[in-house]
C-alpha cells in the first residue's frame, strides 16, 4: 500500500473506475442533499394506474362527443349537399347529452378525492419541504 495522500473526488465525472487508497471502491455510499422520499409499492401501483371511475368514464364520453359532433357536422353538410340526407333532431340531442354527461364526469373527478390525487400531493410536499 503506498503512502499517497488523501484526494479529493467531489464535483468530478468518472468514465472509468477509480483507485481509492489502492483498491476500488465497489459499494460506495452517494448522498444527496435532502432525504429521499421513500416509494411504497402501493403508493408507486397507485400513481400507475390509480386513475379515478370518473376521470375514465369522461375520456370514453369525450371519445364519444367527438365522434357525435363529427357525424352531425357531416350529415348537416350531407344534406345542404343532397336534399336526400336529411338531418334529424335526435343527433343535435345525442351531441348534447354526451357534452353534459362528459362536462360532469370531469367536476365530480376534480372535486371528489382520489388516491392517486393524495400520493401526488404527499410526495409534492415532501420535495416542497426538503
């Protein structure tokens, strides 16, 4: 072992290994400035896939919103085109029933607690404090 005196390693990039007082280091120990937020497998599945009923139902009716307002606006133009098509109430209706039902599926998402809401706001506070 040779008598070297201690360097210094802080603030530098390695891309190779380095020798510490003759031997590799294999575990070293890495810290970071503030604690590290400690992830539970439930809070991780969560934040996955903790998506809330209504958040879904909303994006299934915004699919179907969508998809009404498009058939309307085509048979509208369809029958300004060909007197043949005719455009009929019930798809104005349709349309509309779909927009109110989606409009109040996203409310009731944003006011009404989800977990996957409560984790993000846990580990929100967590880095907002440390």
């Amino acid at each position: 072992m040779s008598n070297q005196p201690p360097q210094s390693y802080s603030g530098q990039t390695f891309n190779q290994p380095v020798m510490i007082n003759g031997a590799v280091m294999t575990n070293p120990q890495i810290t970071i400035p503030r604690p590290p937020y400690l992830l539970e497998r439930y809070d991780f599945d969560k934040l996955i896939k903790g998506e809330s009923f209504f958040l879904t139902l909303a994006n299934i009716l915004l699919g179907a919103v969508i998809g009404l307002f498009i058939n309307m606006l085509a048979r509208l133009i369809g029958s300004k085109i060909d007197p043949t098509i005719t455009f009929e109430n019930w798809e104005i209706y349709a349309f509309l029933i779909a927009l109110v039902l989606m409009t109040i599926c996203y409310i009731i998402h944003h006011f009404v607690p989800n977990e996957r809401r409560r984790i993000i706001k846990i580990v929100k506070e967590h880095f907002e404090n440390s």
